[in-house]
C-alpha cells in the first residue's frame, strides 16, 4: 500500500518551513528513516528522514516550496510494516468518533494487522519513550570517567554558547535533554539540529498534550479510549435547537467583504483617553452598529421578517440589535434597542452594561427578545471569515472578523496600507435577494469608512 | 497623539530599545523627563565619573613615577576648565544620540509621563495634545541615588552622586558615607584631585558584595590615599556648621563629631518605579520596587515591557541595554530571552576590581563544589613593567567538566581585561580553551590564560606540581 510521508511537527511554534533540498526523486527506493528533504525553518535547516521505507512513487514538493506542518512531502510504495503507522491510524479511526485520535497516537507502534484489531478490543497504550534520544557520545573525553554522562547534569546547565541557546528556544529544544558532541558535552547548533531530527523521527507516544478540563460527567472507555460523558445543559440544549432550525429552514447565502476602518481607528483612539476611569469601554462595535443601524433604516427589507403561513412580510419600525456575547455557559445575544436613535456614546454605554449582565447571567429573558438584527464580533478571539448562521425571526446576521493591516491599491495605482475589517454577512434568501444584501453592506461599509457620515447621522 | 511603541525613559537601556525598535521597522517615540538624552549613565554616573577618574589615574601615575625617577610637581588644577571639558564629553555623547535617534526616525519627546491607563501617558509640559495611546510599552525609567530622610540637609555640601559629579571644587575634606563602588569610586576621584577624603561603612567590609581576597589590594592602596577609612561605623547625625557639616559617628568605642566640608552619601541606589502612575496599570512592583519581569522582560500588563535598573538587580548599563533588545526582540516573535550565563561588573577604582559568573562568596552560600586557580600578577612582567605587581587573576572551575563557572580580577585595566571571560563562560569553555588559546605577550590579558594553566599545572612563570586528580 501507499503512504504519505507528510511534514512533521517541526518544534514548538513551529508551523511552516521552505524545502531546500529534495534528496530522492520519483522511483526511487529508500529504507526507513533515510534522510530525503532539508528544510528551513526560521533560521535553521533541519533534514527531515522518511519514517518508513519503500518505492517514492511521488514528490509532491520541488525545491523552494512553503510547507506547513502536515502537508504532504512524498508518496511511499511497498512500504515496510513501520511504515503502516502514519497512514493506518487515519483509516482505522476515520469511522469512528474524533475521540479516538489520541488513542491512535498511543498505537503508532502497532503494525497494520495490530491497528486492525483494535477496533474490536481495547489495547494498553505502549510504554513512553523520551521526547529526544541521546546519541551515544562521538568520542568520550579523556578525563571523563565511563560512568559519567556527557551532558550537565540536572539543575545545572549545560555548556552551550549564546547563539546556540537562541537557536535552541527557536526550534523548541530542551538542552537538558541535548547530547553535545564537544569537549565535555559542549553542545553546538549541529547537535540542536540533530536533536530535532531525532525528536522528529522518534514515535510521538509522550506527546499527548495536557487538555484543557472537561466538565462534570462520568468517565467510560470505548473501543478507543476513555470518554466522558456529560449532560447537555440547558443553554446548550437552547442553542442547538435553534441553530439547527434555522440552519435546516432558512436558504443561507453568505456575503463577504472588508470594510477599511483606517480613519474610524484614528477617531476611536483618539476618544479613548476622555473613556478613561469610566466603565465605559470605547471599542470598535458601538461604532458598527451605528453604522448598521443607518444602514437597516435605509434597507428595510433586511430589518423585516417573513411569515409563511401567513404569507406576510413584517417590516419592523424599530432597530433593536442583537449582540452576540461569548459566556461561560455558552452564546448569549442580549438586544439592545432603538440603535437608530442613540448616540455612539449612548449605545457604548448600553452596550458596556447589557453585556456585563449577561456575563453576570443576570439578564432576563425580555432582554434576548424583540431583535431585528444580529452582530457577532469574532475579532476578539481571531479569524477573518466565517458563515454566521441566522437568529429567527430576523433575516440577517453580521459577523466582524480581526481587523487586520493589508495592502489596498489606491487612487492612481498607488499601495496604501489600510486597516480592514473583515465582514461576513449571511442573510435569508427566501426574503432578501443578493443585490440587496449587497447594497446594504456597501452601505455599511461606506458609513464605517468615512466615520463623518456617521458621526453626523440623525 | 499616538504611537505603535514607547520607550519611557532615555537611559542606555532606552535608547538601545528604541534604536533597535525603529531599526526593525517600528514607529517609536522616545519619552525622556530630563532635557537631554543619555540617562544616569551619561548624564550623572558611567560616563562623567570615568571621565574624572581618567584625570585622577594621570595624577596618581605623576606620582608614582618618583619611584622611577622622575619627579613631576603637584599639578595645578583648573576646577572650571576641569568641570567644562568632562561636560563637553557628555555632551558630544548626549548631542550625538539626539542625531542617531532623528536618522532613525525615533520621535523624542522632552516630559514628564505618567501612565493613565494600560495604553494612555499622560505628557507633563507638552503644551496640548498630552495624552500619547501607544500599543505598546518598554518602561526604562532607570533609578535614583537612595537619600535617606535623616541624612536630608537643605544644604549643598551633602551630595548625592549627581551631586559630587557636578564638581562645583575641590573640598578641602569629604566624608563618603557608604563604602560602596559608587563612594570608593568617587572618592578616589577627589582624593587625587587634592581632597582629604574620609569613607565610612556600616559593615565590617569595603565592597560588601566582592570576595574579600579581591578588596584587599584596594584597600590597602585607598589607606595610602585617604584620610581615614572608618568601617563597623554608624553615622549618626549630619548637622550644618560653620562652612562644614559636623558628623557624629558611633563604633564600638563611642561617639564621637568630626566636621567635613562636603558630604557624599552613596549608600545605594533605588528604582524609579513610583510616581509613574503604574497603579493605574496592571503592573507589578515587588517589596524592593522593582518592577517584576519575565524572561522577555514582560510585565504582568500585557501592554507593558520593562528594562534595566527599574526592572531589577544589578543595576548596571550593559544589563540595562541588553534587556532593551531583547524586550524588542520579544515584542516582535523572535527567540530571544534574557538569560545571560554572567553579567560582568566592574568597580573602577585604582586597582580596578571585576568580576564575572560565579564569585567564590556565591559559591560557599550556595554549597557549588568549584577548584580555585589563582594568577598572582607579581608573576606577569607586564605588571612589573607598570610597577603595578598587587593585582591577580582567579578562576572557578568546576571539578568534573573542567568549565569556567566564574573569573574575578583585580588590578589595573581588570574592568578591560574581563570581557575575555564573559564570553568564556557564555561559550561554556574549560580551563583548557583558555589554556590553549595564546594570548599576546606582554600584556596584563595574559594572566587569564596563565591562572587556567596554572589550574592544569602548566604555567611557565609558576612552579607548582599538577593537581591530583582521576584519570
């Protein structure tokens, strides 16, 4: 069978590299752990070696191209019994729940036939092995006694020179765990290099990476491992409803675009100091809605709901927004009303309070109602785009990614570095038709463009 | 106004973040209270006090050459011409940073700041527009000479370090309260320029911190050169006489008042972390007043960097300019740390003393098995060739690797001669790379090569049969 020889895990922090050097070509044999790529990671070049042998039937990368951690380097035929690890585990927990990936972790020792089995029974997971092995010492210092280590021993460091230490917190090395091949154990960049490419090649058992804490439950094993199983709360069980009846009744089309907030930023800050020793805090969302309050006073159909039975369409006289707010217990989306008719400053206020009490869980159900609009800010937690999914009855939602600094051609041809916004607007197609949904984040994005129409807005 | 980096304070540590900073593409404004860049190093400490020490060693040197000779006068002394050229040296230096900073495009700002929130300084003396957003912030506010309350006279004839460097004359005595480096340090300065100066100290030691085989030299030439060196001795009172300051001092023996014309008090120096409005950020200050760091010198307000004396012990330049690259460094994902092997200190007194990595005090403290090699430079015809035979060499070695772990020196040019060790023990070498690396000869650099072979029993000048140690 066929296995792909993929980009390992390169070090901490680690995620992507350019490929120097390719040592095989298509058709060639190679025995296992035969070193067959050099790449470059920040400043280092590291040789990556094939965990497992076999025919290279394909190279997917030449010389020159940016690989991340998992992309796939070369295709490997007839592949000996190790070599069955990397690919098999995927198979043999592909069908089942996504919880048995650390299980397969745990089995990378296991041949194919072994993997097999495990489906069926519950395997104790192999012995750990040392993240990093130590190589035996090229040639042992004289007055160093047999018995003695070359490394420093615990507590102590160990003889490396700066620009090898930086090299060493570069690639995520612990130089505790380095055999130096120097005088005395003196490790040099050669020997942190040659570290990783052991850590890279050694069975990654020892790395199950601590987990975050799961909540309350009772623990059983499965096939795969231990699973704990825990009651859905009733918020959760609010959420999913919800998301699965609008997801299951409304057309979703999603709309995305970027909105510049170069000049909004600077009128922000510049505000920012007078909100100082307030519990006001001055972000970018009083400002957005603003803007999209204007907007949905100017595109009724997208501040509208729409009965079906009654074959009616409801155009709401009211902007009440709904602020999707990130709890302990889950997603809330307390509304704040009449956005339309208050100021910045007011609806900062408004905001600042109504997501306190929610944070608090001391809202009531009133406050999660009467909504004609959502906002969902992600910018705090990351991410550009995304397909937010509608809160019934209303017909749209908005979703702020991370605003981020890109090059935008200008006037004339000319690059200028702009501060964008991403923007992600889903909206119900039974009821709103692309054009208009276009026209109403064009809208959007023209107010928090030039912040003067919406500081001057009614 | 706003700014993507700020950099408080424009000391060595300071100017070295915000150079490196706008170096790697960052818009840097550089806040400094004083109306010149430069900080205590250049303004009122490293600098002005190596320029005048410079003038004593000329002075000192006059009068040793006797031996040899050669008779020179007493040399007349110029106190304004003096006190003008060590300002043109600070200066030149300080003129010549305003220069750097405008090539690089680093804003500098003359005011007084306080921070108002996590993001905001409030701009003291800037006339509108006084709030600076940053997005982020290296606090280098550096520290000040410790003047305790009781030894406050509304007078100028007590000085602080800042004040002694002014040089406003040639006392014709001075008490140096503190037998630290910075009162041995100044005290030589005025001794050579024709003053009776008087140390006393609290403890039983000159240089509490040093190893005390490394003081002796020192003070056996600083009894030679001052009027009185008074050690297990309190002060107890300063109060103004007529022209003088009376002081009573208290030992074992009683008490007893002396009268001085000046008084230097250089009993150590605090950070300057108050008055910053830190409070209103979520800083945090341990019990001494230092700001608390990181290795890549973060505070626990994730807005916040802070470098140098303000940020921790020791309170020294080269520390200070080293935490400000890597403060920069870390700002902008890279893999720096500050995470030195040795931070090397100097005490430039005549003898120098300098010291790197693990002192021999240390190492009893902390139970750290070492082996001593020891250079004695009556041993190096260098110094005999400068008639300057009191200093050595020594080393600590660790027994089973061989490693340098430390080296202290004492003896002229010992401040210079240091740097060779630092990257020793950076490097992680033995005694034998030191050994094995040849040093020019005749040169006073030559005894770190010589004290590490004098630990492998190999040392020409020096008969001593080889330690007994396992093959």
């Amino acid at each position: 069978m066929a296995n792909d020889f993929k980009v390992p895990n390169l070090g901490e922090n680690v995620e992507e590299g350019d490929i120097v050097k390719v040592m095989v070509s298509e058709g060639d044999e190679i025995a296992a752990d035969q070193n067959v790529m050099e790449i470059e990671t920040g400043k280092a070049v590291v040789e990556l070696p094939c965990p497992f042998g076999g025919k290279v039937v394909k190279v997917h990368v030449q010389e020159g191209s940016k690989v991340k951690v998992g992309d796939p380097l070369l295709t490997v035929e007839g592949a000996d019994g190790k070599a069955t690890k990397e690919a098999s585990k995927k198979e043999a927990a592909a069908p089942k729940a996504e919880a048995a990936d650390a299980q397969a972790d745990q089995t990378e020792e296991a041949t194919e036939e072994e993997v097999e089995e495990i489906a069926a029974k519950v395997e104790e997971p192999k012995p750990a092995k040392a993240p990093v092995k130590k190589p035996a010492a090229k040639a042992a210092p004289k007055e160093t006694a047999p018995t003695v280590a070359p490394t420093a021993a615990p507590g102590k460091t160990p003889p490396a020179g700066p620009a090898t230490r930086r090299l060493a917190r570069e690639l995520g090395v612990d130089l505790a765990l380095v055999a130096g091949s120097g005088p005395n154990g003196r490790i040099t960049e050669d020997d942190v290099k040659a570290a990783v490419r052991e850590n890279v090649s050694a069975p990654r058992a020892a790395h199950v990476a601590p987990g975050a804490p799961l909540p309350a439950g009772t623990d059983e094993r499965d096939a795969w491992g231990v699973v704990r199983r825990s009651k859905v709360t009733a918020m959760r069980k609010a959420i999913a409803v919800n998301m699965a009846g609008s997801h299951s009744t409304i057309p979703h089309v999603t709309n995305f675009d970027d909105a510049d907030i170069t000049e909004l930023e600077r009128i922000r800050k510049g505000g920012l100091s007078d909100y100082v020793g307030t519990d006001i805090k001055l972000t970018m969302m009083p400002f957005v809605m603003k803007a999209v309050a204007q907007a949905l006073r100017l595109h009724p159909m997208v501040n509208a709901s729409i009965d079906m039975q009654k074959e009616e369409i409801l155009y709401k006289q009211y902007v009440n927004i709904g602020v999707a707010v990130d709890t302990e217990r889950g997603l809330v989306v307390p509304v704040i009303r009449d956005v339309d008719r208050k100021s910045i400053p007011a609806i900062a206020k408004a905001l600042t309070e109504t997501t306190d009490k929610a944070r608090s869980a001391k809202f009531k159900l009133e406050d999660l109602k009467g909504g004609t609009f959502t906002i969902s800010n992600l910018g705090a937690v990351g991410g550009t785009y995304s397909t937010p999914i509608i809160n019934p009855p209303e017909v749209a939602v908005l979703l702020l990614g991370r605003s981020r600094k890109l090059p935008i051609v200008g006037e004339g041809d000319k690059i200028d570095i702009r501060l964008m916004m991403p923007l992600s607007l889903s909206y119900d197609h039974r009821l709103v038709d692309g054009a208009t949904a276009a026209r109403f984040l064009n809208e959007v994005i023209s107010y928090l463009k030039v912040p003067g129409r919406l500081l001057l807005a009614p | 106004m706003e700014t993507q980096l700020v950099v408080l304070g424009g000391g060595p540590g300071g100017y070295a973040a915000a150079f490196m900073a706008a170096d790697m593409g960052m818009e840097v404004t550089l806040v400094e209270a004083a109306p010149r860049l430069g900080g205590t190093c250049l303004l009122k400490g490293c600098i002005p006090s190596k320029a005048l020490l410079h003038v004593a060693r000329v002075v000192g040197e006059t009068q040793e050459m006797a031996d040899w000779g050669l008779e020179f006068e007493k040399p007349r002394i110029d106190v304004d011409k003096l006190r003008a050229r060590k300002e043109k040296v600070i200066s030149d230096l300080s003129g010549g940073l305003a220069g750097l900073a405008k090539r690089r495009k680093v804003q500098v700002i003359h005011a007084r700041a306080s921070f108002l929130n996590s993001q905001t300084l409030k701009l003291e003396g800037v006339e509108k527009d006084d709030k600076l957003v940053f997005e982020h912030c290296i606090l280098a506010s550096g520290s000040i000479p410790a003047m305790p309350g009781a030894f406050k006279l509304n007078t100028d004839r007590v000085m602080d370090s800042t004040g002694a460097l002014e040089l406003k004359d040639i006392p014709e005595s001075l008490l140096v309260i503190g037998g630290g480096y910075i009162g041995l340090e100044l005290g030589t300065v005025y001794a050579e320029l024709g003053t009776k100066v008087s140390v006393v100290e609290l403890t039983p030691n000159l240089l509490p911190t040093a190893d005390r085989d490394l003081v002796k030299p020192l003070e056996n030439r600083l009894k030679k050169l001052f009027a009185g060196i008074y050690m297990n001795t309190k002060v107890v009172s300063l109060t103004e006489g007529n022209n003088a300051i009376d002081v009573t001092f208290e030992d074992e023996n009683g008490k007893r008042t002396e009268s001085f014309s000046r008084v230097l008090v250089s009993v150590g120096r605090r950070p300057n972390s108050a008055g910053l409005g830190l409070e209103n950020t979520e800083v945090e200050i341990d019990e001494r007043g230092f700001v608390v760091v990181d290795e890549q010198l973060r505070t626990a307000d994730q807005f916040i960097s802070a470098i140098g004396d303000v940020a921790g012990e020791p309170m020294l330049a080269h520390k200070a300019s080293h935490q400000g690259k890597v403060a920069v460094e870390a700002l902008l994902g890279e893999p720096a740390e500050f995470a030195p092997m040795a931070i090397p200190a100097v005490v430039f007194t005549d003898p120098e003393i300098a010291w790197a990595g693990l002192t021999e005090n240390d190492a009893k403290t902390q139970g750290i098995e070492y082996e001593l090699a020891k250079y004695p430079w009556a041993a190096s015809g260098k110094a005999l060739a400068l008639g300057r035979t009191e200093g050595f060499t020594k080393m600590l070695i660790e027994p089973d690797s061989e490693r340098i772990l430390g080296v202290a020196i004492v003896g002229v040019n010992a401040g210079d001669l240091i740097s060779e060790a630092v990257l020793a023990i950076e490097m992680g070498a033995t005694a034998r790379d030191l050994a094995e690396t040849i040093h020019p000869h005749p040169t006073l650099s030559e005894t770190v090569g010589f004290a590490a072979e004098s630990y492998l029993g190999t040392a020409t000048e020096i008969y001593k049969p080889r330690p007994a140690r396992k093959a």
